[in-house]
C-alpha cells in the first residue's frame, strides 16, 4: 500500500504551503480562481521559494480581482506593469503573451473552461486533445514557435505546467479546488517533471529515461490501474516528497513493501 501510505501522509490541506497552488485558494469567485491558476501554474518551474515570489509578484500587480483586471487591461498597459519582469527563462513580453492570450480566450468563449471545453469530444480518452487546441488559443504569436510559459502538447514535451493547471482546475477534494465541472478528472494526465519521474522510476511505474509526454501517459497509466476516474491524485501527496525535500523517506517506504518490485507498478501490486 505504498501510495496509500505516501497519501495518507502528505494529501492534507496543511502540507499546501509551499506550492503555487495557495493562491487559488486566495480567491473565490472561479473567474478569477482560472485566470491565477494559469498565471501560477505556468510560472511553476525552478525552485519553489522563486515561484511563490514571481506568482506573488505577479498578483499583486493585477489586484484583488483578476478577471476584472484582465478584461480592463491593454496592451500597452501590460508592457508597461510588467515592463523588467523576469522569471528563469520568462521574459516581460512572454508573460504579457500570456495574459493577452488569456483575454483574448475569455473574450472569445466567456471563460477559460468555455475555452478548454470548446477543444473537447465526448470520445477523447484524455485531456491532451483539448491542451492542445487550448495552447493554440491561448498562444497569441503565430506557429508553433519556443514559449517559455506555454508549450504546444502535440510535441513531445510532457507539458507538465499545462497538466497542473488542468489538475488544479478540474480535480475537487481538501486540496485541489474543482473550479471547472465540465471536465472529468478520469481524462487527466499526470504532471511530470524531473522529480515525479524519479519518483515513479523507484515505485517501478516506468523505466523510461525521458520525462516526455509517452512516459507522463505511461506513468498515468499505472495510475489508472488503480483509480479510473481520478488517476492523478496520489500527485500532489508524491510531489510533496520532493517539495518538502523528503524523498529520502521514500527508501523506507519501499522497504515496508512485501511486493516484488515488478509488481508495483501492475494492477494487483501495492498500490492498491
């Protein structure tokens, strides 16, 4: 019962903090709850403590009401609020494309999730169809060129900020907020980045080297086996081990474990 007992450990509401995902939970009106899961999620790459301060950056220069914000908000005024923004790789230009694409989307369809359902059929098996025509929408330069803060999921990138924000907005417990409805969580893929790989290669749930898109829907997968409707969410109680720099309890946990190790990542093993 290896994920059982990493879930029962970590998937609490006290263990949120440090993750951009707390500020979401700032906000109550949904509008508003989409617009800075986007912003949060997108930003969410380096380390953690330079996340939280960008996102918090960021927000505060929107104000207490970012829908209200970005349905205000021109062009040049964004150049000008976010003129010497920096984040890793993220340049002031590529965050206002990102806000511009946004609104541009709100505009169009009402809302992000009128956007993202827009790009989803009822026979898709997961949600990457959908990310993919919602990346077009959101990326206002023209073709399929670099973007630090979004990626095109027809690639092989695993996209793992676009799932996150995915996770955030359609998974509903005492941790992710459930702003979107029309979505089911059964189609959700995985988050994956270089941590969660290392993880899912010790629990024996890949053994592929690359953390791209074919290892995030094999890891899934496995994840599926065990929950069908809602596949990702041992993720953020496995995230956590990384974020809060324990996953040198993970060792332990897998010595508790009476599986043989090729079991743990098959339907009947100890994830159960």
């Amino acid at each position: 019962m290896i994920l059982q007992e990493i879930f029962r450990r970590y998937h609490r509401p006290e263990f949120i903090s440090p993750d951009p995902l707390e500020f979401l939970l700032r906000y109550d009106d949904p509008l508003d709850r989409e617009i800075v899961g986007l912003i949060a999620s997108s930003l969410a790459y380096g380390r953690v403590s330079q996340i939280i301060k960008s996102v918090d950056g960021v927000l505060k220069k929107i104000g207490g009401f970012p829908r209200a914000f970005l349905e205000g908000a021109g062009e040049t005024m964004l150049k000008e609020i976010f003129s010497g923004f920096k984040h890793r790789f993220t340049t002031d230009s590529e965050l206002v494309d990102l806000l511009l694409g946004a609104q541009r989307a709100v505009r169009r369809y009402g809302s992000l999730e009128a956007c993202f359902l827009a790009g989803l059929s009822r026979g898709d098996e997961t949600t990457v169809p959908a990310l993919s025509a919602f990346a077009r929408e959101i990326r206002i330069r023209p073709g399929d060129g670099y973007s630090s803060l979004i990626p095109q999921p027809t690639k092989k990138s695993a996209c793992k900020r676009l799932h996150l924000f995915l996770r955030w907005m359609v998974r509903s417990d005492e941790i992710d907020p459930g702003v979107w409805t029309g979505v089911s969580p059964a189609k959700l893929i995985v988050p994956l980045d270089t941590h969660m790989h290392r993880i899912c290669r010790s629990l024996d749930m890949t053994s592929r080297a690359q953390a791209d898109m074919r290892t995030a829907r094999e890891i899934t997968e496995g994840f599926r086996r065990i929950s069908p409707e809602d596949p990702v969410r041992y993720d953020f109680s496995l995230t956590r081990l990384g974020i809060r720099g324990e996953e040198d309890a993970l060792p332990g946990i897998l010595e508790r474990c009476t599986c043989p190790p090729g079991m743990r990542a098959q339907e009947g093993g100890c994830y159960g």
